[in-house]
C-alpha cells in the first residue's frame, strides 16, 4: 500500500473539509473528533465535491442535495444517496497526513 504525502496536520481546521488530489483521485481530508479521515471527494448521488459540504457526527454532508456519509465507511446516512463512496487509510508522520488510494493485492 503506497501512501502520499497530502498535507500537514497543522493545515487542517477541525470539522472543515481539504480537497487534495492523491494519484489522480480526489480526496476530501477531514480532522473531526479527534481522528484524521479520507474519503473519496465525489458524492456517489450527484458528482459534486463533498469538501464543499459540512462536517457533523463523523459524516460529511453533500451540499447540494443533503446526503451524509460517515467518514469511517463511506455509507450513506439518507437519501438521495444509496452508494457508499469509497473511504481510504490515513497514517500521520509527525505533522505529515498520508493517505493511500491503493489497494492491497
């Protein structure tokens, strides 16, 4: 599993949402509850960025048409959305977030 180098901790407000780009796949970095998450940055219902929306509970709202999804699985909360988005591993390095797009083989 290759992990990248996306941001440094200290880049990242609680409960506020980074847009980075890992090996060409949109991420949505996210520092809440005391924890570090990376979720795919693409609602899986509308093809918006979910880095635009709010951070609530361990879930990251879509804004545009009020899908949550948990930031530790990717599943969906309510409608409209029904598929979960893809959720990926996160390893912090001193002050480095890495995140890995990667799957194991």
């Amino acid at each position: 599993m290759a992990f990248v180098r996306v941001c440094a901790l200290s880049e990242l407000e609680t409960d506020t949402p980074k847009r980075v780009e890992v090996d060409g796949t949109p991420v949505s970095v996210v520092r809440t509850e005391g924890e570090v998450f990376a979720i795919n940055d693409i609602c899986s219902h509308a093809n918006v960025s979910l880095s635009e929306g709010e951070v609530e509970d361990c879930a990251i709202e879509c804004w545009l048409h009020g899908s949550s999804f948990d930031l530790r699985t990717g599943k969906p909360s309510g409608l409209p959305a029904t598929r979960p988005v893809p959720v990926y591993p996160v390893k912090i390095e001193g002050d480095d977030v890495l995140v890995s797009v990667t799957q194991e083989s």
